[in-house]
C-alpha cells in the first residue's frame, strides 16, 4: 500500500473524535475502549485493524460516516482522492486493498448492457467466455471486477458508435 492512500492526519482526528463522541453515548462501550475502537472500525471496513493509522483513506472515510451516521449527523460526500483511489481499483498500480463494488458500479453497468441492447443471458455468456475481462469469474464482487467490466464495455460502446459520456 503506497503511503499517500493512508488515512490522513484530519481524517484521523475527525474519526478519533466522532469515536470518542460514540464511546460517550454508547452502552455498548465499557471496559477496554481502544479494543471496542478497532472491533468496531473492523466491522465497518471488513478487515481486523491494529491501529486507526492502518486505515486507507477510503476506509476512514467509511468509518467516518459510520460513525456520524450512528451520532446522528450528516453524512460527507466523497473527495477527490476517494473518487480516485476508486477509480484505480482494478488496474495494475491499484491499490491492494479489496473494495467492495456499490450500487452505482453495478447501476453503470446496467446502463451501459441497456445501451448495448444486451439481456441477461448475453452478459452472463459473455462473462463466462474467454474473451471476460474478470478470466472465468461469474459475478461482480469488488470494485476492480466492476471496472474491469465497465472498461470493457465502454470499448464496446465506443466502437460501436453509441458512447456518450
């Protein structure tokens, strides 16, 4: 992991002070606080941490709105870096850590099948064949398979004459 995708020193101190902003108000917190910290940062970005310092940006900003959500308040938007860091999943300088596809990845997707004129059956034969850019998988798990996917088709949209951006 290269050092510039680590949390932030003000994404450390914002996620150290909305966790201690929980910890008050939580029942759940009793003894050992920094262990109930990392149990809890784990379960959001779905890995064991040692430390918040082990944190990518993109996690911290998982725990973040995690933990607003939780206290109540607003959720932040994305930064540029985030976007980024996203949008590198799946090539060869990405970063290592896995990223869960979300709802937008898979949206994208969709829309580009659509425009294509494609149907399940089609995308599914595709996805199976040796021509797949996820090289056997089935489905679309992480962030770089739904790149992957999405590069592909939008090559094909491209040659096709029907891309937009």
């Amino acid at each position: 992991m290269s050092f510039s995708n680590l949390i932030s020193p003000s994404q450390l101190q914002i996620a150290q002070t909305l966790w201690s902003q929980y910890a008050r108000r939580s029942l759940d917190v009793i003894e050992d606080e920094r262990k109930a910290r990392l149990v809890f940062a784990g379960e959001v970005v779905g890995r064991k941490l040692d430390s918040f310092r082990d944190l990518t940006r993109y996690e911290a900003h998982l725990l973040i709105n995690a933990l607003k959500k939780s206290l109540g308040l607003p959720i932040t938007v994305r930064s540029r870096a985030l976007a980024e860091d996203r949008g590198l999943q799946g090539r060869d300088t990405s970063p290592r850590h896995a990223v869960m596809a979300s709802k937008e990845d898979l949206q994208r997707i969709e829309s580009a099948l659509a425009r294509l004129g494609w149907n399940e059956d089609q995308y599914q034969r595709w996805l199976e064949s040796r021509r797949s850019p996820l090289k056997g998988k089935q489905s679309i798990r992480t962030q770089a398979d739904a790149n992957r996917v999405w590069w592909a088709l939008k090559r094909m949209l491209v040659r096709a004459g029907m891309w937009a951006a």
